[in-house]
C-alpha cells in the first residue's frame, strides 16, 4: 500500500512520499489537517471560499486538506470537493498527527503562502481577509488568544 494518496486538479496520484504532486502556480494555500471532520469539513470549506471571495486572491489559492486515515466520511468527502476546483485532498495512511499533518500540507502546497486553518472552525475562517492584509512572513496561523503587552 502507498504511503499517501493525492486528488486534485482533474489527477489522482498514489505515492510512497509526500512532494508537491501538481505543477500549479498558487499565491496562497489553505492547509487544514483532518481527522474524522464529515460533520465539519464542508461548512469549514465554504465559508473560507467565502471569505477568499472578498479578497483579491478570489481566483489565487487552494484549499489542501490532509487526512489522517478517518473512519468516517471525510475521506469521500473531501475526495468529491476536490474534483470541484482549486482543492487537492491529500490522504495520509502510515502516519498521523496535526503537526505531521501540517508538515506534509505545506510539502504538498503550490502557494507561495500558506495559511493553516482548524477544520473544527477553532480558526475563524472570516479573519483570513485581515491576515492576508499582513501577509510578509511565510507561513501564517491563526491564533487561539491573543496576548497582552507585558505577557
């Protein structure tokens, strides 16, 4: 069995390591890790299209979900959401975790910047507008507080 399995861009592609599996130019890619999300990675999605609509990137990015393995339906899910656009569905089936997960998005990515994103919506995808508006590092994450002046 291969390591990881790839879909997108009208291709399905099966691999034994991670590497950008298409050859598409991207200003930013949106990298959320999965595991067992069938109850939240559609809503998760359309609303970063959404709020990808209201920035200048609307026709620019890419959505990379990678999947640890679920048991539930996330795998086909995401597997029919990639044969719909800009959106690779990266599976994952010897190894696991968000880090892991992370890692082998941004492998994978054709942005020039990244942008990770929780598929529970723990990352609010209507902040993206603001942190694209600072876009001078590499990588960019949302949050989960915010820290005070002297902490």
């Amino acid at each position: 069995m291969q390591n990881y399995a790839c879909i997108g861009y009208k291709k399905s592609i099966k691999s034994d390591e991670i590497k950008k599996f298409f050859k598409i130019k991207k200003k930013i890619s949106i990298v959320i890790p999965t595991y067992n999300e069938e109850e939240n990675i559609e809503k998760t999605t359309g609303e970063i299209k959404r709020a990808m609509a209201s920035t200048g990137y609307r026709e620019n990015y890419e959505i990379v979900v990678v999947d640890d393995n679920s048991r539930d339906k996330t795998p086909s899910i995401i597997d029919d959401l990639a044969k719909k656009g800009d959106f690779i569905a990266l599976h994952r089936y010897n190894k696991r975790g968000i880090f892991s997960a992370i890692l082998d998005g941004i492998k994978a990515a054709n942005g020039e910047f990244i942008l990770m994103m929780g598929a529970d919506l723990s990352h609010p995808p209507e902040i993206i507008p603001e942190m694209l508006r600072h876009m001078g590092i590499m990588i960019l994450s949302p949050v989960r507080g915010i820290l005070k002046e002297g902490e």
